[in-house]
C-alpha cells in the first residue's frame, strides 16, 4: 500500500473523495427514503443529511422546497443516491398520499404524541421525514404519519437536523436491517 503524500502538516491522499466513493456505484441500496427541506442556495443541512442517507444505504433522496441546496456539503455522495425533488409540500403530499410513494411515512419531530426512539418500531419501507432547522415539520404533514423523538440528556428543544437524521438512520439499520454491512469489507 503506497504511502499519502505531506503537505505541510497534513497527509494527502493521491485520490480523491469521489474516487474514493466510487465503490459505492455497485452497491445495493436498502427499500428506504429520506425526505428533507431546502430553503435554497445556501442551505447546507440537505447535504449532510444526503451524506447520512447514502452512508445507511438509503435508495432516495426527497427534497422539499427549493432545488438550490447546498451540494458541497454532501461531500460527493448526492452522485451516489437518487434525488427526487418536490417544488412545495402540497406536492410532496399529494406524492405521499398517492399509490406512487411505495414508503410508510415516519416523522422525527418532539410533540406531545411522539414516541421516544428507544421504543419506536421503525417501518421496513420507511420514508423518514426530517423537519427544516427553522421551521420544523409543516403542520399540513406532521399529523399524517406516526412521529419518532430522540430523547436528550438535557431537556433542549431539538437537535440538529443532519446530527438527529445520523442517530435515527442508524437506529433503523440496526433495527430494521439488522447491522449488516450492505457489502463485504476485506480490511
């Protein structure tokens, strides 16, 4: 194995990231979907949480509202999962309402009705949908599906978007999925 390359005080891969994730390409995906909205150029949080859906294996990307997000932030890995965009969320609904969703709707939102994540039971073909940082989940969606919370050490009023889809995203592999890799690691 070649040795990277110092720069300065950093070591430096030859390679890039998306040759890097080039292996990914081949890879069978899991029957899920991740749904977030975007407010426009600028908003990074759709990015990481494209990051988060192609590192669990998730076959798409919904995103709601503008198609103007942020790409950098996804690091490369918004070349490696199927992205759906809605222009509104009376589009996304009638969507999801519709026998074209082939997904049952989560939602990962506190409210009063919310179920804590250690002792909700995650759908297998799960569309899991993640409020806006500032706005949460619209009130035309958040009654319509059952909605998950992941409890804190302190009472805050909410995680981060991309750090809560992460936490969520790996409870349901390992519930749903089991843990297991989608491929074979030979290191």
């Amino acid at each position: 194995m070649k040795r990277p390359a110092r720069a300065g005080e950093f070591w430096v891969r030859e390679e890039t990231r998306r040759q890097r994730l080039q292996a990914l390409a081949g890879l069978p995906r899991l029957p899920y979907a991740v749904a977030a909205f975007s407010l426009g150029e600028g908003d990074k949080t759709v990015g990481l949480i494209c990051r988060n859906a192609v590192a669990w294996g998730a076959e798409r990307l919904l995103v709601i509202g503008s198609p103007l997000w942020e790409r950098a932030t996804a690091c490369a890995t918004d070349a490696f999962i199927r992205i759906e965009h809605f222009p509104s969320v009376a589009d996304f609904l009638m969507w999801m309402e519709s026998g074209a969703c082939p997904y049952e709707p989560v939602i990962a939102e506190k409210t009063p009705s919310s179920i804590p994540l250690q002792a909700f039971s995650f759908p297998p073909r799960m569309l899991l949908i993640l409020g806006h940082p500032s706005f949460g989940v619209p009130n035309s969606l958040l009654w319509r599906a059952p909605q998950v919370h992941i409890e804190t050490a302190l009472p805050v009023p909410s995680l981060n978007v991309a750090v809560a889809a992460g936490i969520l995203l790996y409870h349901y592999w390992q519930q749903v999925w089991g843990g297991n890799p989608l491929y074979r690691s030979d290191g």
